[in-house]
C-alpha cells in the first residue's frame, strides 16, 4: 500500500496473525474476530497491516507486537452481500451498488481497527484509503463499508463522510444472538439492554 511514518503499512504475513487477533480483542470486543482461516481464504482479500516502526503510539506506549491497526476486504460475489446480512433482503440499496454487484465488481471494506494508543493521528483514514484505493485497482466499481453503531453513533462515520459514501441500510442488533450467548465479549454491551451495537452500512460507487 504506503508509507506513513512512523508506520508503514504492509500486505498481512501470516507471522502477523496473533497479533491482529489480540488487536481485534482489544478494538472490537474479546473473540470477536476468532479464527482468520474464513478471512484468509477469500478471493480477491486485501488485507493491510499497519507497523509502528518507532513501536510506540501516542502516548508512549507499545502495541505488543508493533501492529498499530489493521483492515481488510474483498470483491463480493453476486449475492454475497445478502448472505453476510441476511436483514439486506428487505431493505432497498442503489441502483449502482447494485448494478455493480450484479457483474461482480462490488467489494467489501470489512473491517478496520486501530489500537487505541494510535487513534486520533489519522491512521485510520490512511488503513481505510489504501484499501479502498488497492480494491479499486483491482476492479471494484462499487464499495460497501458496514460502520459498527454503537447507540446509534456510527464509528466511522466522520471518515466515510469525508470520504464520499453514503449510509443506504440500517441494521439494528445484528450480533445480539452471539453476543447474547456470549460468543465473544462486547465491551460496549449494556447490564440493562444487552446488545445495543449495530450496524449502518455506506456505499459509493467508484
């Protein structure tokens, strides 16, 4: 992808893999991303590491193993997008995210994390770039980006705003079974409500 000193961010080794897991248990909840093999085996992933090359973050802290985020996606097939969210089914999407689904040029920008002691120095806007730009390039003419809402504020919204997309589809609650059953630890779930994350998805053709 590219250089941000003092990361560089880097195509995902398999060397990288325990901790972008730990990463992904400190950002998205403990468990969350569980086994990579699913993620790993897709056609099409892209898949950038950031490494802190001076090994600290703002404040002074290191990452464990020098990773200060993460993102990945891919080219969806025909279809996919309904199977990863079945609730889509009912809701209307545009007209070019569709059309571009149709030929099999739609792609998924998954999932982005940065470590806490990197946030705020716009690393995330540089993860989110280079994988949109690297998705492009390999033939996406649409994108899609599900934004984790918590309490209905969507975490990336500022970035996906400034960045051109639009929100198409609102899904609420998507991961209360497995969290409920605690697949894996939320930390943003509720003593009162339980699940009370959800998902606002973006598009924009490209």
């Amino acid at each position: 992808m590219f250089d941000a000193p003092p990361v560089q961010i880097v195509p995902f080794q398999p060397g990288h893999e325990a901790e972008v897991r730990r990463l992904a248990d400190r950002c998205l909840g403990d468990g969350y991303l569980g086994d990579l093999s699913p993620v790993l085996s897709r056609p099409g992933l892209v898949f950038g590491v950031a490494l802190a090359t001076g090994g600290t973050g703002a404040e002074g802290e290191g990452t464990g193993g020098d990773i200060a985020g993460f993102v990945f996606g891919w080219r969806l097939a025909a279809g996919e997008l309904d199977g990863l969210y079945p609730a889509l089914r009912d809701q209307p999407r545009p007209e070019p995210l569709l059309r571009a689904e149709a030929a099999g040029h739609l792609a998924i920008l998954k999932t982005i994390a940065v470590d806490p002691a990197w946030q705020g120095r716009g690393l995330g806007g540089e993860l989110f770039r280079g994988c949109a730009q690297r998705l492009r390039l390999d033939g996406a003419d649409g994108l899609v980006v599900p934004a984790w809402t918590i309490a209905g504020r969507p975490n990336l919204g500022p970035v996906l705003t400034r960045e051109g997309f639009h929100p198409f589809a609102e899904l609420p609650r998507p991961w209360a079974e497995d969290c409920d059953r605690h697949s894996f630890t939320c930390h943003h779930r509720s003593q009162d409500e339980g699940c009370i994350c959800g998902l606002r998805l973006y598009g924009k053709p490209v």
